[in-house]
C-alpha cells in the first residue's frame, strides 16, 4: 500500500490506485466498528435497529429517509475497535456498555472496493437502562432513531428491506453465538 498513488482526496476519503492497477477508496479512519444490541424477554429475543439515512442509494427518495442500520462508528487513531464500540453504542443508542456485555465479535471486509475492516460486536444489554441520547452532532445523527423489534420482525426487515449489510452480519453472528 505504501506505493499506491493518490488519485483523489477529500476530508472524508481519498482513492487510489496500486501498483498492479486496483483502484480503492479509503476512509479517514479507515476502520470502523458495528454493533447489534438484543435483550432477553419473556417471548424470546428482541434486537435495536438504528435507523438513519440512506446513503445514495437509487432507492432514496429525500435526504433523510432512514434504513435499518447497526450502531456504527469510525475507529479513531489510538483507539482500539472495542473502546469504540463502547462509545458509540452510547453515544447513539445510550446504554452504558462494558467488555463483558459483548457476547461475540469478530472482523470482516466492509467491501471489495475499499481497504476498510469492520469489526463487528454482538452487545447484550438485558437489564440495562438505556440514558440520553448524546450523538456526535452530524446531521445524519440528528434524524436518526432506535426502535426495538422481536426476533421474527427483525428476521422478516432483514429479508424484506433495504439494510446495512452488517446488520445480517451481525445477525448471524448473534445465532451462532446465543
């Protein structure tokens, strides 16, 4: 990679070209992480969707229709992928986590036109109270939502409705681990 030329940069991306003549994008933090929360309840399981704006997809109607999304954040330098995830499942869904809510993990691709890893987090926070909000000030933060479904609801969103991929990521590694 330490050969690649820079094609394009921006405060958000930039892309390049290798060597052998692969052209990639590269986010600034280049890493991120996901995360899928489910609580215990007395029919079963119930997982949080994160609702928030399409990208540009041709589906997209207005700027901020939202889509069924994992919690996801950028991995900062200096931070490691589980430090993130604690923050960003408080900072948009409000549950103050610890290591030992984070039932299974592991790390995947995002695409194959980018150098991006995603490290993915299943987070179980029965009996957790959930507290304010905080985001980090985006406009995309200030139209997103939560909302809780039952494991057959989620299971027929994921089937039916355009989503995040980590969130059926996600969503197996939950059933793989339960």
């Amino acid at each position: 990679m330490k050969n690649n030329t820079k094609l394009f940069q921006n405060d958000w991306i930039s892309v390049f070209k290798s060597d052998k003549g692969f052209t990639y994008c590269q986010r600034r933090s280049i890493n991120s992480i996901a995360a899928l929360l489910f609580k215990k309840v007395d029919s079963g399981y119930e997982f949080m969707i994160h609702y928030q704006p399409l990208p540009e997809v041709e589906e997209k109607k207005r700027w901020d229709q939202p889509y069924p999304s994992a919690i996801t954040g950028s991995i900062e330098h200096n931070q490691t992928p589980s430090q993130c995830c604690i923050n960003e499942v408080l900072e948009e869904a409000g549950y103050k986590i610890e290591l030992s809510n984070i039932i299974a993990h592991n790390v995947c691709v995002a695409t194959t036109q980018m150098n991006e890893k995603v490290f993915n987090f299943v987070i179980d926070v029965t009996d957790l109270t959930a507290h304010d909000i905080l985001t980090d000030g985006s406009i995309f933060e200030s139209v997103a939502y939560n909302e809780w479904f039952a494991q057959e609801e989620f299971e027929s969103i994921l089937k039916s409705e355009l989503h995040l991929s980590s969130l059926s990521a996600l969503y197996t590694l939950f059933l793989l681990n339960k």
